[in-house]
C-alpha cells in the first residue's frame, strides 16, 4: 500500500477507536442520569469512572498503533482524539441545548 493509503487507513481506525473510546463515557453519562441518586458526588463519580475508562481504551489503542504501526502513531492519534471530542461535544450538546 502507498503512503497515502496508510494514513487514510490510519485515521479511519483511529476515528472508530476514538467513537469505541466515548462509549465507556456515553455509558456513564446514561448510568448517572438514571441513578435515583440525587447526590452532585455520585454523579460526579460516575463521570469520572466514565472518562477513566475512556482514557485507558484511547491510550490502549495508541500504545497499540505505536508497536504495530509507528509510522501511523501522529494520524492515528490525532484521528482517535478529535473523533472522542467531537463525539463527547456532540452528545453533551444533544442532551443539554437541543431541547
């Protein structure tokens, strides 16, 4: 494969690990939500559990391209990190200014 063709696989990989990175905070998010808990602590430990667990699949993933593919680590990263922001930005703003 071409050059070209390698970072456009790079990023297409890295933009789904990024979107399989969110759902560990989507389901945090959904978790606090629906807890009859109307503590601010529980809520607030929840989202901190979420974006953990999150941040540990992205730098997984990462470590991962940088063993297998090192040349790939820069796109791969910044394709994985933009598509968790946007994803993350996305449901934030569906749920809390869309209404």
């Amino acid at each position: 494969m071409g050059e070209t063709q390698v970072m456009v696989a790079a990023v297409l990989i890295g933009a789904i690990t990024g979107f399989v990175g969110f759902l560990p905070l989507f389901a945090a998010l959904r978790l606090a939500r629906k807890h009859p808990s109307a503590s601010v602590a529980n809520a607030a430990l929840y989202g901190l559990g979420g974006t953990f667990v999150s941040l540990v699949v992205v730098a997984v993933a990462l470590i991962v391209c940088a063993l297998v593919a090192r040349p790939s680590v820069f796109p791969f990263g910044m394709a994985e990190i933009v598509s968790l922001i946007v994803c993350t930005a996305a449901y934030v703003w569906r749920k809390n200014v869309a209404r």
